[in-house]
C-alpha cells in the first residue's frame, strides 16, 4: 500500500458516495488507474464495504448506553449463547469481547430510559449465566465513530 492506496482510502472514509471521477482528481489520477487501485483495495479486503452513516434521533435511536457485562462460566457453551444472542438484538449497535473484566463491552441504542430498561429486563436479564451488568449512560457523544 502506497500514499496514494492511503489517500483513496482517506477520501473514500470521509465520503463513500464521490464518484471515480471525482476520487481520482482529489487523489491525483486519472480514472482509470484509480479505478483499478480502488477494486484492488476492494478485493484485498482492505475496503470491507459502504454504509450510510444515520442519525440516531431520526430512527428513534438517540438514547445510547454503554453496558460492561460479567458471565458466570467462560465454557464455550455459555459463551456462544451469549455471544448469540445478543449480536442479534437489534438494540446492540457494538459488543466486543474483553481480555480482563469485564467479560464484554456493549453499546446500546434504543428510543429512552424505558426502552433500554425493557431491553435489559426482557432480553439481556433472561440471558443465561449473566452474573453483572454494569449501565452507563452517555451524556454527550464527543467525536463518533466514522
């Protein structure tokens, strides 16, 4: 990967919709080679795809929680129940698991405060082997993530 690998890259994070065209004058190219070195970053899996970055609020969204979670067992079967179910919660918008404790960090977005409470009373509470489950709630997003 050469500096222009890396500029493709950079104005494509801050607008996935340019057109080849207009990549390729922001990048110093022409077309052609531009569109080349863009199906090659593609097909390396350097570029993993194109998403539309949506307003939380707009969706009903707004209200976002960071949850620390601690499991009782750490047995595979525990582990991918968990694991599953809640990576297809729509509410999880982020659940990565942790060296350390806690055991995962997960990032929920729901409409309010009775909706993450419905979330966590009938969905994460019914989960089995949970032992602790740590809430907090973001007062002001900073800097999101691209």
């Amino acid at each position: 990967m050469d500096a222009i690998d890396r500029a493709i890259i950079s104005e494509l994070q801050r607008d996935g919709r340019l057109t080849n065209v207009e990549l390729a004058n922001r990048v110093g190219l022409t077309t052609g080679p531009c569109l080349r070195r863009v199906q090659r970053l593609e097909a390396e899996g350097v570029i993993r795809g194109y998403r539309a970055v949506i307003d939380p609020a707009a969706v009903g969204r707004s209200f976002e929680v960071l949850v620390d979670l601690t499991l009782d067992a750490q047995d595979a079967e525990t582990v991918e129940r968990f694991e599953q179910s809640l990576a297809r919660a729509e509410e999880v918008i982020e659940l990565r698991r942790l060296f350390g404790s806690p055991d995962y960090f997960v990032r929920v977005a729901v409409a309010d405060l009775a909706a993450y409470e419905t979330f966590l009373s009938q969905h994460v509470m019914t989960i089995p082997r949970v032992r602790s489950i740590s809430s907090r709630f973001t007062m002001k997003n900073l800097k999101p993530a691209p």
